[in-house]
C-alpha cells in the first residue's frame, strides 16, 4: 500500500505570516497526485508533541510578538518531542521566525531574548535594517535540479551558523541568513531553516520533493513518481529572471 505523509503543522494560526500555510498545500497536493496518503495534524500552544506521529513538521514565520508566546511554549512543550523526533528520522521545514525559534535563541532589537529548542547550532540577533525583497539562493542541497532556490525574505534577524549546521545554499540575490556572510538557510540532519517565504514550496517543487522523499525514505518509500512541474518551474524562472541585487545588498 502506498504510504501516508504525516505531516505536524506547529503554531499553524500563530506562524503563518506571508501565507506560509501554502507550504502545507503543496506537501498535500504533491502526494495526493502521487497517489500517496497525506495526513495533518497541528500541535499549537500548550499542545505536547509525539515524536513517533509523524514523518515532517513544518512551522512557518511570524512577528516578534507571537515569536514571544511561541518561544516559552516550545521550550515548555515541544522541545524534547521534536529533539526526539529528528533524532528518529522525522523532517522538519522552518520559514523565518520559526527557523530563528529551532536555534539556541532570537534576541530582538530591544535586547529582549526568546529561548529557542536548540534543534539547529544556529543563533540569530535582530539588527536596525530590515533584508526586505526577492532572494536566489544557489543550494548544496543533493540532487536538487534546479540547483537555484527562489523565495522573498522579510526580517530583521541576522541569523550565524554554528559548525553544527551547514548553509541551505548561497545567496545570489538577497540577504540571507545574515547580509554578510553570503549563506542562506540551514540545513542539519534532516532539518532545514530558511528565511525564504513565497511561499516557498509552490515555486520551488524540487526542494518540497527533497523533503517528502527524505520524510518517506525511513519508511522505505526510495523513489517519488515524477511529476509534470512546468507550471511551477515557469514560476521558478519568473523569479530568477525578477529578482535585481539591491543597492548595499550582495
Ligand atoms: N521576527 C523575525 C524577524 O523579523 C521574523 C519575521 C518573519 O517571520 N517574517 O527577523
């Protein structure tokens, strides 16, 4: 029998800035299409989180306030489920304020610092300018054809990788993790950070296949059916064709 996906949405009403529930849409059409199951749950405040319910938990981005009430609530709640959870093979997609939660912390421009799960070696400080518009990001990420990555990026958080954590890709256009080191994203095990919102998946279908293959792969699911991708590849070429280097800006 095919498979089924599950799929955890964290803090769905909470982190969903810049519709980043599209990203959800895709996980479920592309199985769907497949032929494969898909299932959603949703774990939000004061909910635990079982670390064998699922294959992909997905948190999306949000602002500082509801990064606030999130924060103290994964630390309470969810930490030791999804440190649980990624150590058996689950995958994890973090946008933007979620991404900046999974590190060690987020500290706002006030100095006010939110306490992250500590699932990825990265930290992230908030700085004066905001990095606001479109972002290419050439990937290391295996396999992945195309090698570009396209989204639009809003934040004021400068995020540092440790050396436990290795960049998503490189920025071609865009800020990035940070405005200065050039890197984008973070990928560690099988959980990956990023600040592009889109949303991302719809325009980027080969990073959304990387991540169900990688979620299914543990359940012995190796090969995903192709798809016919050139309506959101045309997206894809759209962007990389918009998307301008911005004055002060790599
Ligand atoms: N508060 C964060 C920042 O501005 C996250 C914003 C977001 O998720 N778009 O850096």
């Amino acid at each position: 029998m095919a498979p089924t996906l599950r799929v955890c949405s964290l803090y769905p009403e909470l982190m969903n800035i810049y519709a980043d529930r599209g990203n959800i849409a895709v996980l479920r059409a592309r199985c769907q299409w497949r032929g494969l199951g898909f299932e959603l749950a949703a774990a939000s405040l004061g909910d635990a989180v079982d670390p064998t319910a699922h294959d992909l938990f997905y948190m999306g981005g949000g602002q500082d306030r509801d990064q606030a009430l999130v924060a103290r609530d994964m630390s309470e709640n969810k930490r030791d489920g999804l440190h649980e959870a990624a150590a058996r093979g689950a995958v994890v997609l973090a946008v933007c304020g979620g991404y900046q939660l999974l590190g060690h912390y987020y500290q706002t421009a006030e100095g006010e610092r939110f306490p992250g799960i500590g699932l990825i070696d990265v930290r992230t400080e908030a700085g004066k300018k905001r990095f606001i518009g479109d972002v290419v990001v050439d990937t290391t990420l295996e396999d992945l054809k195309p090698t570009t990555l396209v989204g639009f990026e809003n934040h004021s958080g400068r995020t540092f990788l440790g050396a436990g954590a290795r960049a998503l890709g490189r920025v071609r256009v865009g800020s990035g993790n940070n405005g200065g080191d050039g890197t984008e994203g973070c990928v560690q095990g099988g959980v990956v950070g990023t600040y592009l919102h889109g949303s991302l998946l719809p325009k980027n279908p080969h990073l959304a296949d990387y991540l169900i293959r990688r979620a299914l792969s543990r359940r012995g699911m190796a090969e995903l059916a192709p798809l016919d991708d050139s309506i959101e590849l045309a997206a894809h070429a759209k962007i990389l064709e918009r998307a301008q280097p911005r004055a002060g800006e790599r």
